[in-house]
C-alpha cells in the first residue's frame, strides 16, 4: 500500500471512529433518565472511579505540588519574589496541573478498567445475553459509567487541587523557607473564581472522554483475549491523547474566548 493509500484509510478509519464514539455519547445521554432510576448501578461506577482512585491520585497530587513549588522556585531565582509563590502553585495547579494530571491517571486506570469488564462481557456473549433478556445494554452499561465520569471527575480534581497546593505548601515550608501566612496570602491574592471553574469545566469534559473511550473500545471488542488486551490499550492510548487534545481546545476557548474580557 502506497502511502496516499495508507493516509486515505486512516483518516476514513478516524472519521468512523469519531462518528461511532459521537452516536454512542448521544444514545447514552438519551438513557439518562432512565438509568437514574437503577442507583445502585451510577453509586457502583462512582465508588469504582472516585474512591478507588484516590490513593493514586493522592499520591500523583502530592509530588505534582513538591515539584511545581521547587522549579517556581528556580524560575523566580533573581527574578520575582518568592512571596509570589503560592499564586503561581495555585492558579499552575488549579488550571492546568491539578484537571490534566488528574484525568491521565484515572484515564489510565479507569478507562482500562471499562474497556477490560465490557470487553470480557462482549467476547463471552454477556452482553448478547442481555439483549436476549430485553436489557439496553448502553442503559446498563454505558451510562451509569457516563453519569459516574461527569459527578466524579470533578470531585476528584478537588481533592487533587487541593493535596497537591498543600503538598507545594510542604515543601515551601520545609525547603524553601516560606512561612505559611506569605504561602497562603500570596494564593489567595491571584487564584479567583474563574481559574476554579474553568479547571472544574476541564474535569467534566474529561470524565466523559475517560467513560466513553472506554467504553467504546469495549464494547467493540473481538477476537477472545488478545482483543481484550488491545481494547484496553486503544481505550487508554485514545483517553490520554483526547485528555491532552481537549485540554489545548478548552483552554483556548475558555482563556482566548470566554474569560479573555
């Protein structure tokens, strides 16, 4: 195949892919008021992406914020005062650091984790089974985790936000020799309203890319065992990339656009 050919059949392949992921969210969103009924399955997914991911993300938000301290710390060398540490920890984190990083590691986690179960489901016949027994399985499936992605994503960059400025806080105590009324004046003095929404807007944008890539890449899932495990590497690999992609697109929009009056 010359390489014309091999472009033109991926951009068809990328296009398809694009419109099936699209009908796929739309025919999810329409079961909303119909999955919100059944609970158990939305506290379920929850539990799954929020609570479990909290040690890795605990973890993730601790050095995010050690690291963004000591190189703010180097950048501002005989250039700015380090009484503006805690702005710059705060709005780098709140904004960017604490929504990206977040999503990538849950992307990571839980967006194998979807791909793997109804992956396993579609190659065994579960999900054959259930349409057998008249059961949506895009209602029983796909929307609880839609529905989990958009309450816990944001939730979870909170915690995230708020662990890893206290973890800048600790080093720039500790290392730096900031006392704790110059770290949290100076981040209250530039972190505002606007810095907080727009990093929770990202969040939602990416629990739904995170619950919809995998399951997507779940649910068309064949060929036994292998094709589990490369579902599972396509539904990791396409959140990451989307993650990143997104976050250019919200930023500009939100930062060039909305916020920039």
């Amino acid at each position: 195949m010359n390489l014309v050919g091999y472009i033109g059949k991926s951009v068809s392949y990328s296009v398809a892919e694009v419109g099936a992921v699209f009908i796929l969210l739309c025919v999810a969103v329409k079961r909303i008021p119909k999955a919100v009924r059944q609970k158990h399955l939305v506290v379920e997914q929850m539990l799954k992406m929020g609570v479990g991911s909290i040690p890795l993300v605990l973890v993730t938000s601790v050095f995010t914020g050690g690291v963004a301290a000591v190189q703010a710390a180097y950048q501002f060398q005989n250039y700015v005062p380090l009484r503006y540490l805690g702005s710059v920890i705060g709005k780098s984190v709140v904004i960017e650091l604490g929504p990206v990083l977040t999503a990538l590691v849950v992307g990571g986690r839980v967006g194998a984790s979807i791909a793997a179960e109804l992956g396993t489901m579609k190659v065994t016949e579960q999900i054959d089974a259930l349409e057998t027994l008249a059961i949506d399985p895009i209602r029983y499936l796909v929307t609880p985790r839609l529905i989990a992605g958009v309450i816990m994503l944001p939730i979870i960059t909170i915690f995230a936000d708020f662990i890893a400025i206290m973890g800048g806080y600790i080093v720039a105590l500790v290392g730096l020799g900031i006392n704790t009324h110059v770290y949290f004046t100076s981040l209250k003095l530039f972190l505002g309203g606007l810095d907080i929404f727009s990093g929770l807007i990202k969040a939602v944008f990416f629990g739904i890319i995170i619950a919809m890539m995998g399951s997507h890449h779940g649910l068309k899932t064949d060929g036994g065992a292998e094709g589990v495990g490369l579902a599972t590497t396509r539904a990791v690999v396409s959140s990451c990339l989307l993650v990143l992609i997104t976050d250019y697109v919200l930023a500009s929009l939100l930062f060039r656009g909305v916020f920039a009056g």
